[in-house]
C-alpha cells in the first residue's frame, strides 16, 4: 500500500463517519457527489482518497455504504479492539474515561493514572485511578495499545518516555508541546487551543 | 495579505509555543532551523510560513523571539481578549471551563450553557450553568465572540444554528459531525476520535 498522509487518513475518519450516518437512515448506496457534500469537500478529494485503496465503487452506482464502511474500519483499524490508558486525572483525563466516541470506534479506556496521590484510588466511572510511579507494570498488566497524555506540560515529556519504556507504541498527546518520540513510535497532538486560535486568526483577518 | 491554508495557521500557533518557551527560558534569538527542529519540521517549511507576512528575521542572525512573537499573537489575533460561550455542560463542557491553555492565549470563558434543567444553575469553577433555551439572551449579555458546541451529536447541528442566529461568527464544534454553516461563519471542528484513529491506522498498517 502507498504511504497515504495524514489528511487522507482524517477524511477517510470523517467518511466512515458520514457512512454510519447513512446507514442508520438506511440509505444502501451512496456517490462520491454525497459523500463530499456531507464532508464539505470536493468529490474529486473523495475519489483520488478512496482511489488510494483500489476500486470500491462502480461508475455510475455509486458505494455500498456497509462494504465501504467494512473497508475503511479495515483500513483504519477500526474493527477490532485497543486497549488505552490514560495519564492523567485531571479535568481532560476525566472526560475521555467516559467519552462516548471512543467506546463506540472500538477504543476501550481500561486504565487511568496520576501520580499524585490524592487522585490515586478514586473512582471515575468504571476506573480506579492507579499510581502512575508503577506505569510499566500497570501498562503491562493491562495490555495497553494506546497512551493518553492528559498530565501538565512540564510533565508531557516525561511522560511520554515512561509510556514509551513501557512498550506504548502510539501516544495521543493532550499537553500543548510537541512530544518527541524515535522513529517507530507514532505520536499525535490534539491542542484544542490551536483550534480556537484558527477561529480567533479568521475573525482578525475576516476570512476563510 | 495571501490566503493562507488552515495547515499554516496550525503551524503559526506552534511556532507561537515554541517562541513562548524559548522567552521562558531567556532566549532572544532563534534560526528557522532551531524553530524547524522544535516541531518536527523543515527549517524551508518555517521560511516559507513565516515569508507569507513579509520578513522577519535577517539572514545569518536569525529571530528575535520577542519580537516574532508578538507579530505571530497579531496575526493570529491573541494579543486581546475574546469572549467564548460553551453550549453543553457534560464532561467535555466543563473540562474546558477551566482550560489553562484558553486562558493564557487570551479565550476568557465567560458563559456555558445546558437544556438541562438539572445542570442549569450549577456552579463550574468561575461559572454558573444558564438555561440554554435563552441562548440568544445570554449571548448578548455576554458579548460573545467564539461559540462552543458541546452537546451530543443530535444536537449539535441545531445548536450551531442558534449560535449563528444570535450573532455568533465562530464555532468550535466538538460533536463528531460536519457542521454546515453559511459563508462568513468559521467553523472548526474537533474531533479527538478522529487523532486517535490515525493512531490506530498505524498500529494496524506498521508505518507513519
């Protein structure tokens, strides 16, 4: 397979989403044109992205929405199950044990953890916040696929190299710093605050 | 001033990180390389972003951080204050409450609001929940500049809609759908489900 960049990668997340949508309203085939139209992209980006994986839909037919759903679960991983760990027992930490949107994709929380220690023992839904002093054997213990970072910035980098000594191959970073991390080990970056900053760019320079 | 693409401004504000830190820790001047190597980038990536604003440094001597930082926080609109309402007070909603990064670049949230009545007039942090059903009023009070979307997915569509009906221009929404917005509205959409798919697209395809 190509090396496909990440912007393919967050559209065909955002198709596979679009694709659920049609299916709990029962709609069985979908074309390119809609496709892009519910993405607000162009048809020909869904075509050349989906172009990347080989032939999934006909001309003129357009896609079966559960074979191209299958398709890009496959591709994404999606159908199957990950097992994630958090650190961090903060205000972020406590939202994503619970969110929805990751218990639905197939990412399971099954561990969250702090260091400090009056977090250390409490209950936040299903989870008890562990002690992140004993991380490796906790990771192990739990199989964890994926790290979360939800801890202060200082503490980001630290971190990450804990969870990487630990066997954590894939690293979702919440504090606003770039992680660095050697070849091998995939790191992603949310920063809410870039987001917002993108709103406050547009609204100075009232465009886009 | 060029267009420029929503991947620039991304960069912008992690060059903008990057110039905090180094003032931080007392340094005046930084190259494009070092600024490249901070975020995991090309140092021609760094000039080419940088040269869509006219010239900052001198050749050879590099930039002054101070002075780069100040023109980034212009361009991208943080050297004032602006007035951001939260629409849901779930997990998500009151994580952002009392985000540390919103504040320190200047997004005060000043309002948050559910059609809850359980969750309307509870205290979160500095806030107290107002009734969403009298959003219009609330976001006139307040002066609001950026709307959060917060809600369930449902939702979420309609949400937007009152927001821009009372006056709201920009919309950071966390729902996991397509906002559809006229021209003129900025919408940006944060999806953390979406970050950690890219992970799983590597875990499964082993590169990245």
């Amino acid at each position: 397979m190509k090396k496909i960049s990440d912007s393919t990668i967050r559209r065909l997340s955002k198709y596979y989403r679009s694709l659920e949508q049609l299916i709990e309203n029962s709609i069985d085939t979908v074309s390119s044109d809609q496709l892009a139209e519910m993405d607000g992209i162009t048809s020909a980006q869904v075509r050349k992205d989906l172009s990347f994986f080989g032939t999934f839909g006909k001309r003129g037919l357009g896609y079966n929405t559960k074979a191209l759903k299958e398709q890009i679960g496959d591709i994404l991983g999606l159908n199957r199950k990950w097992r994630v760990a958090i650190v961090g027992a903060g205000n972020i930490g406590r939202a994503l044990v619970n969110y929805a949107e990751f218990s639905k994709q197939g990412f399971n929380v099954c561990l969250i953890m702090d260091t400090d220690s009056e977090k250390v023992d409490e209950q936040i839904h299903h989870l008890t916040v562990k002690d992140a002093a004993k991380m490796k054997e906790h990771i192990k213990a739990e199989k964890i696929d994926i790290g979360i970072i939800a801890v202060p910035t200082w503490a980001a980098q630290n971190t990450a190299e804990e969870l990487m000594d630990a066997g954590v191959k894939a690293i979702l970073n919440f504090a606003p710093i770039s992680i660095k991390a050697p070849k091998g080990i995939h790191v992603k970056n949310e920063n809410t605050a870039i987001e917002i900053e993108a709103l406050s760019y547009y609204l100075t320079n009232g465009s886009g």
